[in-house]
C-alpha cells in the first residue's frame, strides 16, 4: 500500500471528493467504497465532533441537508446520529445508508487508498483544539499517520496541528478573497501542501507552485476540460466528486 511520501511523487493523484460523491451520498460508506472500487488512491473526507466526542464523517454543522435528522451535529450524541438516514436524501436506493465514524472509514480504507481529513472552521466559541486533539487521536489510534493529510481553510487549525509535531502531513486551503500566492501560504502555515478551487488557480499561481514545486490540489474537477486546464496550470491533485471520469481521462492521456 502507498503511503502519503509514495503518492505525492506520482504525476497526477485524483482526489475523490467526499468519496464518489456525484454518484452516491456524499461521506457514507457506499460513497467512499464506490471511489475505492474506482481505484482513487485518495480519499477526501469531512469531520465533525457529536457532544460525546465521537469523530463523524459529516460535511455541513447541521444535519438537514444529507440526512433526515434536524439541528447541529456537535448538539448531537452519537446514540442519536445512528438512527438517522444519511443516503435517501440522494436517491431512494441509498435509504439506510448511516452517518459513518472516522473509525469506520479508516476501517474501510486501510491498504487500499490514502485519505485526506479535512478539518473545517470553528463554531464561534467552540474549543477548536480539543476537536483537533480527538481527531488526530482516532488517527493515531487507528495507526493511520503514514496514509492521512489533514487540511483546512482555518489556517490556525493548521499551525496548532503542526506544532503538535506528531508527524502528521497538512495541506492549506485557500481561504476565500487570500491573495497569497501558494509558496507564501505555506512558509506561514508550516505544511507540506497546497489546495484551491479552479477559479483561484491562475496563471500567476500556477508559475509560484511550478517554481517552488509544491504538491497542489484543486477542487472541484469533475470534466476532463477542468482537469486539464488544472495539469497545465501545474496541480497534481484532481479533487472530484466522479473519481472514476478523471481517472479514465488520465489513462487515456497517458496513452
Ligand atoms: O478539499 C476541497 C474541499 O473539500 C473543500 O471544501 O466544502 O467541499 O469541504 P468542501
Ligand atoms: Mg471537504
């Protein structure tokens, strides 16, 4: 199995996207699996704490828009997260599809693909470290630090993270309106990578990653124009929610 030091030397990594998320309910189970079968050697996926200090796969703070439940998900115990149905929002077909720990997904994962944490902004208020402490520690317990990325927009996140020194690799995201060019990013950041959307990966971007060679990741790229104008603007990170199109399109360049 890569570890994160074997993938970052490939040519291109496709990223999928809250697993295969335009064709199943974005961090679930059959989502991630569904990459997996794809052969996407990375995983992009997002987390939240439920008030008993469980780590969950769960994009937004509030559970109505993939799920059937109401309110925040960090005012939620784990108990009330597993009857919910995180899958008939997307299609009838995935009814009973559940809100997965990061545990599970690790489980899942392990020897097959690499995964990227994405570690999102704080609540106003919220103790932000102790979030960061719980997620690292099921990473640490699950012993996946050789295969795990933790990103962020929230930039202190990132710092707090790096100085823990617990060998975790880190990618900054670019926060919306940052026009820091991606070497500057990473000098003030501490990590070893850099994310942005499409629309933020200019010409002048392109040039500081290509000079300073730095590991890029662009989102969201999901048709093959998107994909080569991110190659040509020299990201090697593809994020998509159809991991299965980008890989086929990049087999079919290389041939
Ligand atoms: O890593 C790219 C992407 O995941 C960042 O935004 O909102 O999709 O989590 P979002
Ligand atoms: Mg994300």
């Amino acid at each position: 199995m890569k570890s994160l030091l074997d993938l970052v030397t490939l040519p291109h990594l496709v990223v999928a996207h809250r697993g295969a998320s335009g064709i199943a309910p974005e961090n679930t189970l059959t989502a991630i699996g569904l990459a997996l079968e794809a052969g996407a050697l990375m995983v992009e996926i997002d987390v939240q704490i439920t008030t008993d200090d469980q780590v969950v796969v769960f994009h937004d703070p509030s559970l109505e828009r993939t799920s059937n439940g109401h309110g925040e998900i960090c005012r939620s115990s784990y108990e009330e997260l597993k009857k919910l149905d995180a899958g008939a929002w997307f299609a009838e077909r995935f009814r009973g599809e559940k809100i997965p720990l990061l545990a599970d997904v690790f489980q899942l994962i392990r020897g097959k693909a690499c995964i990227n944490v994405e570690i999102k902004s704080p609540a106003p208020g919220e103790d932000w470290q102790k979030r960061i402490r719980l997620i690292t520690a099921a990473t640490t317990s699950a012993a996946m630090m050789p295969f795990t990325l933790f990103s962020s927009f929230h930039h202190d996140s990132l710092r707090y993270l790096n100085s823990l020194q617990l060998g975790f690799h880190t990618a900054a995201l670019l926060p919306s309106g940052d026009q820091r060019l991606p070497s500057l990013v990473l000098q003030d950041t501490g990590c070893q990578a850099f994310v942005c959307s499409l629309r933020e990966l200019t010409p002048e971007l392109g040039a500081d990653i290509a000079a300073h060679d730095i590991f890029t990741g662009v989102y969201t790229i999901n048709t093959t124009q998107d994909a080569e104008l991110a190659l040509l603007r020299h990201a090697r990170g593809l994020v998509t929610d159809f991991p299965e199109r980008i890989l086929a399109y990049l087999a079919a360049r290389e041939k």
